[in-house]
C-alpha cells in the first residue's frame, strides 16, 4: 500500500488527500536540530529527531519523545571522544586499529602483536573479502610485509592524515620494523584496494617501502585499479633502486592523488625496472629527498604514465632518466618544477629521454636560489630518442645553463617538437636528421 495518496483525474476533493500527504509528511521527515531544542517540536508518534550535537535519536510517541540510541555508538554526549573502545571512534582513540567489514567490526590492539595491520587485512579477508581498516592517530608499528591474500579484494586502508615528522600532529604513521619492503603489491588481492591519509615509514632499511611484483608463474595477476589518496613516504634507503619500485609487474589503470617524499628518503622516488606501470596517474608529486638520483628511473621498455603536477626539492640529480623506451612508452608531465634546495647545485641534465617513447613535457621549470643552479642541459635526447613533444622551458632565479635548454646527444630516430627557439636548441650529435624541430616561429604571424 502506497504511504501516500495521489488523487485521481477528475477528484472533486483533491485537496483532502493532499492535506493529509502533507501531515504524514510531518511525521516521516527526520527533525534534525541541537539537542537543547528538542522541547520545540511536537512529539507526534512515529516521529524522528535527530541531534546534531550529541547524535542522540528520540522517537515521538505522541506525549513525549523518547531517546532510542545514537549514531556513534556511545551514550550521547562527546561519545565520539571516549577511549574505553566501546564506540567505533573510541576503539581509534585507544589506539587501536578498526576494521569495519560486511557483517563485522573489528579492533585490533597493536600492543598484543607485531603485525596489527596485516592482522586487521586479514580480518577483513575472513569477512567477504572487501571492507575498510581504519589506522588510529599516531604510531602504529608493523613488521611486514604488508600483503593482500587473493581472497581479498577492494581493502582501503584510511588514516587521520599526513604531516611532516617534526609537526608533532597526531596524524597516522605506519612504520615498518623489519628488514623488508613495506607494502608487498603482488596478485590479485591488491584489485580494487585503495589505501589514503597516513605516512609510511621506514627506518632506514635497505628495501622499497612500495614494491609492485608478479607473482611467479601468475603473469596476469599485477594489481588493476590500486589507488592512493594522501601518502608520505619517509625514512626509507633503497637505492639505487627506488622508494617505489616495479619489478616485473604492470599494474594498470591505477591513480595516486597526493605523494610526498620526505628528505630523509634516499633513492629515486619510482624506480620501473624490468616492467612498469600502465595507465598510471599521478595528480601531485612533492619530491624532497635528500640524495643524488632522480625522481623516476626507468630500465624499462614501456612506461604508461601522466604527472599533472610535480615539484622537486631536496638534492635530485634530475627528475625524470628514462632509458630505453619503446614506442609502446608514453609519459606525460603537465607541470614540472626542478628546484634544488641545497646551493649551490651543479648537474648534467634534469630530464634525460633515450629512445621513441612519447614523452609530451609542456611545462618545465628551474629554479636556483641562494648559490644558484649550474646545469649542461634541460633536456638531453640521448640514445634512439624520438617522438618528444617539450613545450615552454622557463628558468627562475640563478640558473645558469652551460650548453642549451634542449641538448641532442645522439642521431634521432623519430620528431621532436620544441616550442622554443632554435638557439636554445644544440646538437652534439654530429649529424643533422632535421627530425627536432624548434617551433617559436612556426604558423603565420598576425600582429
């Protein structure tokens, strides 16, 4: 039966029906307002209120209102405050690591074992495979590796926040104690999981903190759509391999939305070894290590990536040294800001492509402050380079640039298009192709 009434074509008492729509209406919708409010609406029976301070909920009975619950838990007032682990916030305040599944909420006490958050993974794998492990505010200490059983799919791991170390917040930090890599991506159980808002830490191992891997025998099974919201990365000693590292894995249509990389990290930040990512994307990259590698190492054929934003700081040699790639490679960077902050800072090159993958770069950025920045080149196009499309290069502060902002090193095998000058091109090849072409003034000028 329909809880409410529509008149019929042609009703001469339409408005009766109507009338009484509206008074049920005024029972069915929910009353939400502060709790001290509450004596200021009728308690019709059946009626709900909802308190928006205290999260209490009355039922009217028609007299009075009763209190029937609340929606933390707890028992009504600051109940999201309380420590005892009675209530879902409580259990995080405690310190304890929440896992919210279908049909089941779990805590795990992180003093009663060395493996609370593989612990809580695994408690959601008993459940029906996907759900959430809430991290509590400050450390948490995990041996690891961190891994996904394949009966597991679409896990998020959700913390309070990333801070710098010396901040003193209280934001979730996972730090990894033994002498492994962190998170160990491999199979089918990292589909679909997602993980946000907390600070992976080492403590100074020789090992990646992200290690994506295939595993053996299992060519297809590479993480799809693993996703990453805010993370930091800090205290972790994996070169020369990377703080990140894809070794034979491809995972695909995957997105990373906020990545810091602390000083204290040394290494590239994403190191594609013997395969790489596909489909990948990266929204914002903060880059602040303190050693002498760059931001992304590729040994790889085929690199499948966009970068909308990246800022580098720290001590890198460069930020992108892409070796080898095919044409089945492509990488993007919209914006890509190079600032060294220890001056003064001398290297090669910032960006170093060999071979035709497609690279489109429209944006590059130096900066040098204090003693400055003294480079050969922006871009060298080495080995086999080709199908590059590089767009506005601009130099802030004291940069001093020792041959040109684009330097072909080695004969081109496909076009490359500068949106410069060709005096800020240089050829030390020792043939001309004609194949980079410098496009300032390209097209007809109207003005």
């Amino acid at each position: 039966m329909a809880r409410y009434n529509t008149p019929e074509q042609g009703t001469t008492d339409w408005h009766v029906p109507l009338n009484e729509n509206f008074e049920r209406m005024d029972t069915d919708i929910e009353v939400r307002d502060a709790d001290g409010n509450l004596g200021q609406y009728e308690p019709r029976s059946g009626r709900k209120f909802l308190a928006t301070d205290t999260l209490d909920v009355y039922l009217g009975n028609g007299d009075s209102w009763e209190r029937v619950g609340n929606l933390d838990g707890g028992s009504g007032s600051n109940s999201i405050t309380t420590t005892d682990g009675a209530t879902f916030s409580g259990g995080l305040a405690a310190g304890n690591l929440v896992v919210v599944a279908a049909g089941s909420e779990v805590r795990i006490d992180p003093s009663g074992t060395d493996s609370p958050l593989q612990d809580a993974i695994d408690a959601v794998a008993a459940s029906d495979g996907s759900g959430t492990v809430y991290l509590p505010p400050g450390l948490t200490q995990e041996r690891g590796p961190v891994r996904v059983p394949s009966s597991a799919q679409g896990v998020h791991i959700q913390g309070t926040g990333i801070s710098t170390d010396a901040s003193g917040q209280r934001s979730s930090v996972v730090e990894i104690t033994g002498s492994n890599v962190g998170f160990d991506v491999s199979g089918w159980g990292w589909k679909f999981a997602s993980m946000d808002g907390f600070t992976l830490r080492g403590t100074g191992q020789n090992y990646p903190a992200i290690r994506f891997s295939m595993p053996d025998g299992e060519q297809w099974l590479t993480p799809r759509m693993f996703n990453i919201g805010r993370l930091r990365f800090s205290n972790w000693n994996p070169a020369p391999t990377g703080v990140v590292h894809y070794d034979d894995s491809h995972t695909f249509s995957c997105h990373y939305e906020t990545l810091m990389f602390a000083r204290n990290n040394s290494g590239p930040c994403f190191d594609f070894d013997s395969d790489s990512p596909l489909m990948l994307k990266i929204t914002n990259l903060y880059a602040d290590h303190g050693s002498r590698h760059p931001v992304f190492k590729s040994r790889t054929q085929s690199p499948g990536m966009v970068v909308d934003m990246c800022n580098v700081g720290g001590d890198h040699s460069g930020v992108l040294d892409l070796d080898t790639m095919t044409g089945l490679g492509f990488v993007q960077v919209n914006f890509m800001n190079w600032e060294p902050s220890t001056n003064p800072y001398s290297t090669d090159t910032v960006n170093r492509l060999n071979g035709p993958g497609y690279c489109y770069l429209p944006h590059t950025q130096v900066t040098g402050f204090g003693g400055g920045v003294d480079i050969d080149s922006v871009f060298e196009l080495g080995s086999n380079n080709g199908n590059n499309v590089i767009g506005q290069i601009q130099t802030k502060g004291d940069v001093s640039i020792g041959r040109s902002k684009v330097d072909v090193t080695s004969r081109p095998t496909a076009p490359t298009y500068f949106y410069g000058s060709g005096s800020d091109v240089s050829n030390s090849a020792g043939t001309n192709t004609g194949l980079v072409r410098s496009l300032r003034r390209a097209g007809t000028g109207n003005a």
